[in-house]
C-alpha cells in the first residue's frame, strides 16, 4: 500500500502567494470592462459620434413609379397608355390628436368634393387610429390640384393676416399612380392585351413584351448629414419602352367593324380575320370574335345578361372570361378544308409528278382501300387540269394528285410549309396545330388530308404559309411588333421582316397567282369579288368531328392586287348560326369582300393593268360536255355547293 501511495501523484495545494496572484490578475479584468464600459458610453455622448451616427440614419422614402411605355400602331396612333392619376389620403389620427383642425378640414373636402359633413365626422371617429385611409380614389390633376387652390384663395382675416383655417386644414394628402388606358376601347384588344393592377401585361402585346415595356422604379431619400441637416437623394424613375406595333389601327377598325356586324347578323361559334403584308410577314390586322373592352376586361355584360352573370360560380365565371380574351387567330385549330388544296397541288407541281396542262378525271368520288370518298360535287366535274382543280375545288383530282405525291413527298410539303410548328409569332397562347407522322399517312389518311382533313391547323399557319405561295415562295415569319423605342423616342431594337425557308419556285408560285384569280372570277369564290380590283384566293368547307353532328367550319382565304400581291386576307367562320348557311364558304367570301371593299382604298391599293391569263384553261364548253357525259345530267357546277362532303366515310373514321 504503501508502495502504491509512493507511485500516486501528490496533489499540490494552492499557496497564499498564488491566491494573491489570482485576486490580482481577476480586479485587473474587472477594471479593463468598466473602462470598455465607460469609454462606450462617453463616446456615445459625444456630438462627434452623435452626427456620424444619424448620418447613416434613412428618414422617408418615397417610391417613385416608373411610367410603362406605350404601345402604338404602326402610324404612331396610340393604342394603351398610362396616365397619372391621383388618390387622396386622409389622415384621421392626425386629426384626431389635433381636434381644432377637424372642422376646417372636414369643411374644405366638402367645399371641394361635396361630401357631407356628417359622414365625414363619422369616418374620422371610425378611422381615428388610420394614418392611411383612400378617401378618393383615380382623381385627375385638376381635381387633385383644385384642393391647394381652395387653400390658396381662403379669404384673408378682417385685419389682413392670412385665413387661420388655412394652416388648420391638415391630414389631407394625394398619392401618386400610374394606371393603364385604351384610348379606343376594344379596338385590337386580342393583340394589345391588357396589364393588371399589378402593372404586369397579361394576353398579347402586353405580356409577350412586358419586360420592355416595363420600367424601373425611382427612389426618394431623406437623410440626416454629418452636421444634422436633413438633406434627400432623387433617384429618378427609368420608364419602360415604347412598342411600335405592325398593326394599322384605321385598317383594324374596319376589319372588326365588318366582323362584329356578321356576328350581330348571321352568328357563329367563333369567327377570326387576319390581314398580313404578303411580303414582310407584318400583321396589319388580327381580329377574333366580338372584341372585350381593354379598360374594363373583366365584364362579360357583352356576351351574357346579368341574370346569367348572376348565376355563375367562380370558375364558370373565370372560364367565361378566358373564352373572351382568348384569341382564335392563334390559339385555336382545326381542320383547313379545301384552302389547303393548294398546298397539294403546289407539292406536286414542284415534285413534278404533274405538270399545269395535264387533266384528271373526276366522276364524283373515288373508292379509297375500303370506302368511297366523294366529291362535293357528286356528279363529277369532269377533265379538271390542275388550276381547274383548284378553282373548282375539285376533292377526286386532289385525290389522286396525293396519290401520285406518296406520302413521303406529301408529309415533307407539309412541313416544308411549316405546318405542325409554332410561326414563333410575337403573342402568347400560339398553338403548334395536329399533323400525322408520315408512317400514319395510309391510303385513305393521304386522300383526306389531300384536301385539308386529317390533320389540324390554325389561321396564323396558314396565312403565313398562303403568303409563301403568292410571293414567290419566301416564307415570312409573322409578326405583330416594328420598332421598340425608349422613352425618348430612340429606336432600340427595329424587327426587320425574317424570312425563315424558301417553300416553294416562283414558277409554282406565279402559276399558284393565276390560279387563285381564276378561283375568284369563275371558281368557288365568287363572293369575293370587288369591283375594279384583282382578287385571287380559294374557299374552304370542312366538316368538323364528329361528322355526324353536321357542324362545318367554312373559309376564304385571298390576296390583292392578284397579279402582284400585297396584302393576304384570311377569314374563317366557325359554325354559323344560321344552319342553312353553315356549310356555305361564300359566307366567308363575302365577308371578306365587304372588308376589302372598304380597306383597299384606305390602303392605297388599285389594280394596274389586266393578268395575262397562261395557256392552262381548258375551254369551258369541253369541261360542260364532259360533265354531262359522265354524269348524265348536264348539270353544271354550283359553286355554292358544300366543297367538304365525306358522308361516305364510316363513324369510326372519325
């Protein structure tokens, strides 16, 4: 034991020396906090540190909105803008804690804005711990302004010392806003959008080009400096860009002037016109269904009566709405009908699996692997050349004008035409459209979409990929946007017309020009002639799924001048009301000719001279005796006939 207690360490005790030595080092620690202590608080009592310190202190600061940059159409007309407007702020706790100031100041707003002293007094009583309360809310400058003037022209006292109530009126403020407004209402309003309270764009220019439209916001500061004086920093707002649109306001008006009239007359579904420079891509005019006022874009009081509001949930509310500020030209597809034939027909001329003299033979219909599709006319038209197929909108020469394409020729047209894709159009909501793949595209889906079935599209498709084949084939890439300049005026960005494939010759396109025109003068589309000018274009019937249903959405689609063409107009009427006319493309035709009987002048476009017609056309007393040899009428052909007919196609073709 004891040899282990020798092992163990012995444990030091602590001395008094090094007791002292502790107590010593402990106060002088002790000492070293209190003067950190000290030396704190003196300094802060100094007025040196007092003025560093509150001149890295803020006061107020004050937001100062940016302006969001008008859009105009392409002549400089302005189409949204935004205005100052003004709401006055009352203040009833500061009036509250100063009470010999509520009556002069309960008196001025009367004075000035009627309201009535009574309420006023219970406003304040019922508000008296706000600070911040609109009274009023989007007032104009001069009603802003005539508040100061009344306190300006307060009579003076009897001894000539200024009117106490002058310094009495207090708690009266006017906060600053910028607000959104359309000068013409509904004018364009499916391309123009509309921005929320918010400021941000939603539908169309305003929320594909929010970001340039868009501003940045200024700032106001108040500040003390190092000698106590209260000084402000002004960061001035940066305003958003200004959009030049492509769209010509004058030629827009008359477009939905034309529109809105056909639907308060015949009806429809949906209805959408589209007017585009041939040679840019530039849309000069896009109008879809009734337009909805852009300054009040949430009322429905056009399309429904108030019991019908009434009675609506939310979301039959919301999806209402939708359904207004939805635009047809670009969000919606369907099946083309026979405006697309020639897209059919333009394919094979440049395969040259046919040529422009050769004819086909229509006896009314063709039988395609199981079943019997018919021509529109079931008579039959006869020996058709190929501008014959088109003016006659014949289905059966279509038909085998694909067959002989094959479906590897046919399905690269297609896309060669830029079907099945998004335009990239500068709006939001575009839709890419429904094509079959080519491995799809069997014998009877070749003879369908030959003449526009079997496959969707949509207006702005189309009309961008028609302008292609009238122009000598350049494909322009649409657009509704010019120029973007900045607040000054200074042009920041200018959108050149973009070409984006050449799609087709310009032999295909010249003979395609021609042909069209004859389409206007003696084919289907007669209804869209216009005295003294050259119109060419081609109508379509399509018979909408189910087929059984009988629902038809009938088109024109044309160019002017025909010879050189300028301007491209598309109309399409989805499901006239009137059933009787539903499948009748020269609804469309007309509409499409009243439009242009007015646009034209305004354009500045007039014919030049007559077209010298190619040695294509066969003469038409061979193409009547050949009607009537095969189909043993002598009946001639009615353009007014429907162009879609495929009533022999079976249900569960559909």
């Amino acid at each position: 034991m004891e040899e282990n207690g020798k092992r163990r360490k012995k444990r030091k005790r602590m001395t008094g020396k090094m007791q002292t030595a502790l107590w010593v080092v402990f106060c002088l620690f002790l000492v070293g906090i209190l003067f950190v202590m000290i030396r704190v608080v003196t300094v802060g009592s100094n007025t040196g540190y007092a003025k560093a310190s509150l001149s890295q202190k803020t006061g107020t600061d004050t937001v100062l909105q940016y302006k969001r940059g008008e859009i105009t159409d392409r002549n400089g007309t302005v189409l949204a803008k935004s205005e100052k407007v003004y709401h006055l702020i009352l203040d009833s706790r500061l009036l509250v804690k100063n009470e010999d100031c509520i009556e002069p100041t309960i008196r001025a707003l009367c004075n000035v804005y009627g309201y009535s002293e009574a309420e006023l007094r219970a406003l304040i009583e019922e508000k008296k711990t706000s600070a911040y309360y609109r009274l009023r809310k989007d007032m104009t400058y001069e009603e802003m302004t005539a508040f100061e003037e009344y306190k300006t022209n307060l009579p003076k006292e009897e001894d000539g010392s200024p009117n106490k109530d002058k310094s009495k009126i207090i708690g009266v403020t006017f906060e600053e806003e910028y607000q959104r407004r359309y000068p013409y209402g509904s004018l364009a309003s499916h391309v123009l959008g509309f921005a929320k309270a918010d400021g941000d764009g939603t539908y169309g220019i305003e929320q594909q080009y929010n970001e340039e439209l868009s501003g940045i916001n200024g700032r106001i500061y108040d500040y003390y400096d190092a000698n106590l004086t209260v000084q402000q920093e002004v960061i001035p707002a940066s305003d958003g860009n200004v959009i030049v649109s492509t769209i010509d306001a004058n030629l827009q008006r008359i477009v939905q002037k034309h529109t809105e009239a056909f639907l308060d007359e015949i009806g429809a579904k949906n209805v959408g016109v589209l007017m585009i420079g041939v040679n840019s891509g530039e849309v000069l005019a896009m109008q879809s269904n009734y337009s909805y006022d852009l300054n009040n874009p949430r009322s429905l009081s056009l399309w429904y009566t108030e019991d019908e509001i009434a009675a609506m949930d939310n979301d039959t509310y919301l999806n209402a709405l939708y359904q207004v500020w939805r635009n047809f030209c670009i969000s919606d597809s369907y099946e083309p009908g026979s405006t697309f034939k020639p897209f059919t027909v333009a394919s094979a001329l440049e395969e040259a699996v046919i040529t422009t003299e050769e004819t086909f033979l229509c006896d009314g219909g063709e039988k395609v692997s199981d079943y019997y599709i018919s021509c529109h006319n079931k008579w039959g038209h006869g020996y058709v050349n190929a501008a014959q197929s088109i003016m006659h909108s014949c289905n059966d020469a279509l038909m085998e004008i694909a067959k002989r394409e094959g479906r590897t020729v046919f399905s690269k047209y297609q896309r060669q035409f830029l079907f099945g894709r998004l335009t990239r159009i500068d709006l939001p909501g575009e839709v890419a459209g429904i094509l079959m793949e080519e491995e799809q595209l069997n014998e009877t889906e070749l003879a369908t979409s030959s003449f526009g079935m079997s496959f969707n599209t949509t207006m702005i498709q189309l009309g961008a990929a028609f302008n292609s084949m009238v122009n000598g084939g350049i494909y322009y890439e649409p657009h509704v946007v010019k120029e973007i300049r900045n607040a000054d005026g200074v042009v920041m960005e200018r959108i050149e017309p973009r070409i984006v494939c050449r799609t087709i010759s310009k032999d295909t396109s010249e003979f395609l020009r021609d042909a069209f025109y004859l389409t206007v003068q003696e084919g289907t589309a007669t209804a869209a002639q216009v005295e003294g000018y050259l119109i060419g274009g081609k109508t379509g019937t399509a018979q909408k799924l189910p087929r059984s249903e009988g629902k038809y959405l009938v088109s024109f689609i044309g160019c002017v001048p025909a010879d050189d063409p300028q301007v491209m107009i598309y109309v399409v009427v989805d499901e006239a009301a009137d059933e009787e006319l539903q499948d009748r493309a020269s609804i469309a035709s007309t509409l499409a000719a009243d439009i242009l009987e007015e646009a034209l002048p305004y354009l500045k476009l007039y014919p030049d001279g007559e077209i010298k017609y190619p040695n294509f056309v066969i003469d038409e007393k061979d193409v009547e005796m050949q009607v009537g040899e095969i189909g043993d009428t002598g009946v001639v052909y009615d353009p007014e006939m429907n162009e879609g007919n495929m009533q022999a196609i079976p249900d569960d073709m559909e």
